[in-house]
C-alpha cells in the first residue's frame, strides 16, 4: 500500500487532483470546530482531497480490479457516489463501528443440486436430542430434512496433499447435516454428479467472493468516517489545509477461487 501511495502521489490522476474537487458543486468555504457533518457538500475541497487515496480505492474494489488507468478519468459522479456512500444513514456525531470482517463459513455458498431418493437415517443431531429426551429411538418428523424428496445441497471442502489441492464435495440437508452420495436423485432432470461439482464451485467461489467484497468496501468507508470525525472536531477557517496526519488505506482481503486452480490442473476433486 505505501508503494501505492507513493505513485499516487507523483502520478496525477485526472479526476482526484486538487482542481478536479476544487471545482465540485456543493463545498463549504468554512466550518466551526465540533460542528456536526451531516453530508458531503459540508467538506472543503481541501477535505475532499485528502480522501483522494480511499476514493481510488473504493473504485478499485467496486470495479474489481487494481488498474487504476482503466477508471481514470475519474468523473464528478463517481467523486459524489464515493461521498455519498460516506454518509449514508451516518453522520460524523454518530459512533463508529469497524466492519466486521466475516470469517469462512463452512456452509457458506452451498448449492441445491437434487433431493434425497430415499429416506436417510437420522442425523446424529437428531438422535442426540432423541436421547438427551430419554427416547430409545428418534421419532422422525413428517417434515424432516432426511426423507425422501427433500432438497440435497452440495459443497465443496479442501485441503492439501503435498502440493496438490484436494476438493471433496459434501452432500446435506436442508439443516446442514450430511447424507449419503448413493441416495441423490441430481436436478435438474439429465444432470450429472459432475454438473452439480461445476456448479458447486462456482456458487462457492461467488459467496467468498461476495464477503471479501462486502468487507472490502466497509473497511475502505469506515476509514474515511473516521477521518470526517477529525475534521469536524476540528473545523476549518476559509483557506486552511486539513492536518495530515499519517492516514493509511485499509488493506485489501482477496480471495482464491477454486476453479482457476482446477482449470489449470493445480486441484483434483474426491467422491
């Protein structure tokens, strides 16, 4: 990142230079210390400029990409959208939250690939509850997960063997217990058990694309908040620059697809 913001700062860029936000609609001139910033056009220009970098980094995540000369030149409504983000149901008298940053989550982009041919047996988080209420037996309900024409999810679990990316498809129920391979009729009609691995994968590859994405963003805007904070503590007399103070952007979470990998021969899968 600091070798990014180095280039910035010696590349202009049109579209985030001092002129370009100098010549926005809607700015203030000045601003008393601890007056409340409720929207973008109670920024200076100045003030503005000093978010350039999160600006440039927001567009990167919002384009998905990291070729900053393919977004420029860097128009008057994306500046605005970018600020507009900023303040959405927020204003800098409100506390600050940092993103949560969402952890890999095991069930997280399953996919519908059929429904079960047969009644399964009960899950073990069935018959440890029928025990726990002292049944010798668990009773099945007619509206289990496990019988025979309920939906069967599919997802995709790795792990290394020597250099080589092993991926093993689960099959669950619709509570997120596991049944048997053999008892899955796959749907839609004429699909294959290697259509429902394609799309798998996909579909996993698309919800962990989506967390990092969604954090991404809220990283980039919980950074500029706190920014505002400052300098509307501060306030600003016409003319005067902002205080710099060492700001970093937030760094940025990628993600690592499967399916490139067994495009490329780099993953095998398992039955």
């Amino acid at each position: 990142m600091a070798h990014q913001s180095i280039e910035m700062a010696l590349i202009p860029i049109k579209g985030v230079e001092l002129e370009d936000f100098h010549g926005d609609s809607s700015i203030t001139t000045s601003r008393a210390p601890d007056a409340i910033i409720t929207h973008f056009c109670h920024l200076t220009y100045l003030e503005r400029h000093e978010l350039r970098d999160l600006l440039i980094a927001w567009l990167d995540v919002s384009h998905n990409t990291t070729d900053l000369l393919s977004l420029c030149p860097i128009t008057q409504s994306q500046r605005e959208s970018f600020f507009s983000s900023i303040f959405s149901d927020w204003e800098s008298s409100k506390p600050l939250y940092s993103p949560e940053y969402i952890p890999y989550v095991f069930t997280g982009g399953k996919t519908e690939v059929g429904v079960w041919s047969q009644d399964l047996p009960v899950s073990r988080e069935e018959r440890k509850r029928a025990l726990e209420n002292g049944e010798q037996e668990p009773i099945r309900q007619h509206t289990t997960a496990r019988q025979a024409g309920q939906k069967v999810f599919m997802i995709p679990s790795m792990y290394k063997d020597g250099k080589k990316i092993v991926i093993v498809f689960l099959y669950m129920d619709a509570d997120d217990e596991f049944g048997d391979p053999e008892h899955v009729t796959f749907k839609p009609p004429g699909s294959t058990r290697e259509d429902a691995y394609m799309r798998s994968i996909k579909d996993y590859d698309k919800s962990q694309a989506s967390r990092v994405h969604k954090y991404n963003l809220e990283a980039i805007i919980h950074t500029a908040r706190k920014r505002i904070v400052k300098y509307a503590n501060d306030g600003v007399m016409e003319g005067r620059l902002p205080a710099y103070t060492g700001h970093r952007v937030p760094t940025r979470f990628g993600t690592d697809p499967i399916l490139p990998k067994i495009e490329s021969g780099d993953a095998c899968w398992e039955t």
